[in-house]
C-alpha cells in the first residue's frame, strides 16, 4: 500500500446497497472471490462518500484464506462523523460503513432522542470480518462477515453512559428499550438487504445482524426477521407510555456473534 491516508464518512446520500453485486454462497476455497466486491469498495470510496479522519482508517488488503478477504477494508472505530463510537473497532468495506452511518444519523439517532431524551455516543459490536460459513458453519454458505460487508450489534451505549443491550432490553427491557430496539430494527430493514433480530432463529437471540446481501434485495423487498410489522414508534406518544408492539419469543439458545 502506498502512502496511508485516512478516512471519514460523510453524510453525501451514497446509496451502498446499489451498487452490491449478487454475493456467493458455496464452501470457503471453491473458485474466486466475485470480483464485483473489489468494484463496489473501489466504486464507493471513489464516490467521495468516505473522506480523511482518524476515526475510519484503511488497513492491507486482506486476501484469503480462500475468497475470504477484502481488496480495501477499513478499520472502523467511529460513525456519524466520529459522534458515535463502534467498541471495539470493526472490519469492513465502504458499502456497509456508508450504510451504518446513514442508519445512524437518520434512523437510531431520531428514536434514541425519542425515547430516551438523548443521543447514542456508542454501538457495541461483537462480530464485524471474519472468514467463515454463515452462523459459524464451516462447512455452509458463506457469511457475508467473511467479506466485511456485515456487522453483528449487541448493544448502544446513551449519553451519560446508559446502556441499551439487545439481549436484557429486547427480552427484559422495559416499555422504552423495547420500542427503542424494535425501532431501530424496523428501520435497519429500509438500509440494509439482510436483518435478523432476536426472534429471527435460535442464531440471533443476542445481537442485531446487518448485512449487504445483494440476493435479499431482490424487487425492492430485503430480507427482515422479525417482520417490523407495524412501526412500534409511529404513535405520538410521551417515551414512558409509547406502546410496544411485543414479538414472537425465541429465548436465549445459541452461542453469541452465530450468523
């Protein structure tokens, strides 16, 4: 790699999931990476969309094992220009970092301030790259994780250092967290092609998984479990009588980070 430089996101309305070609399924060392994945990170840092901070650094190529990799990772420690830290510090591609942090500004921000009174500072995240098979299946499909264009989420840090974990507050939580997490999930499934949200399968009970998935994209439709339904934010209500729409129970049976 030549000189280092270093990225920020901006705000400029870069629309990530477009631009994904159709990712492969298959075992980790058969045939060639898809080399639409290299086209969509170079076409994306291009597009102006990331831009020099300290907060979203590129790192080597990473080329294997197998088609595992990514031709321009980025190290991700902050979005929403740096207001909102990732803990620790994520893997991933330009698509999906451009896509968490319109998520962030437009739809997680919006509900934190609407049911908590105040902003998330942080995203507690628990699996970003990692070359294996979906929900930790060796020998399955491949994860879109084994690509960087998928991050698992198990909680938001508030302002003043509340925090919001998916599993206490989807489960336990009470009247806010719940409408809180059921709303950002909602919300996920308009910027994101694959959602899957704990009630989704027994994988999934922990942690907010969000993916790039061009093949859950098909007819304008994305790939969202639970369904949302009706939005449990669409009332006017105050916080502490905003109703929330209860979902199917799938309790606690899986390792963390499964997807």
């Amino acid at each position: 790699m030549g000189a280092r430089v270093l990225y920020r996101v901006t705000g400029l309305a870069v629309c990530a999931a477009a631009v994904l070609g159709c990712a492969g399924g298959g075992t980790f060392n058969s045939g060639q990476r898809a080399p639409w994945r290299g086209e969509v990170e170079r076409a994306c840092l291009a597009s102006g969309a990331v831009q020099a901070s300290a907060y979203v650094r590129p790192m080597e190529e990473i080329d294997g094992p197998g088609v595992c990799g990514l031709e321009r990772p980025l190290r991700v420690a902050g979005l929403a220009g740096g207001r909102v830290g990732v803990a620790p510090a994520a893997t991933m591609g330009c698509p999906l970092t451009v896509g968490l942090d319109r998520w962030i500004r437009n739809l997680v921000q919006p509900a934190s301030y609407r049911y908590f009174g105040r902003p998330v500072v942080a995203i507690t995240q628990i699996a970003s790259y990692g070359c294996r098979g979906r929900n930790g299946n060796r020998f399955g499909s491949i994860s879109e994780h084994a690509f960087g264009n998928a991050l698992d989420i198990g909680g938001f840090v508030l302002a003043g250092g509340a925090e919001i974990s998916v599993l206490r507050g989807w489960w336990r939580g009470g009247p806010r967290e719940r409408a809180f997490l059921q709303a950002v999930v909602a919300g996920a499934c308009a910027e994101f092609n694959t959602v899957l949200g704990p009630g989704s399968d027994r994988h999934h009970y922990n942690h907010i998984h969000v993916d790039l998935l061009r093949a859950n994209a098909k007819n304008g439709r994305h790939y969202c479990q639970p369904s949302p339904g009706v939005p449990v934010a669409e009332a006017e209500s105050l916080p502490h009588t905003a109703s929330v729409r209860p979902l199917s129970f799938m309790g606690p049976s899986a390792s963390p980070g499964a997807d």
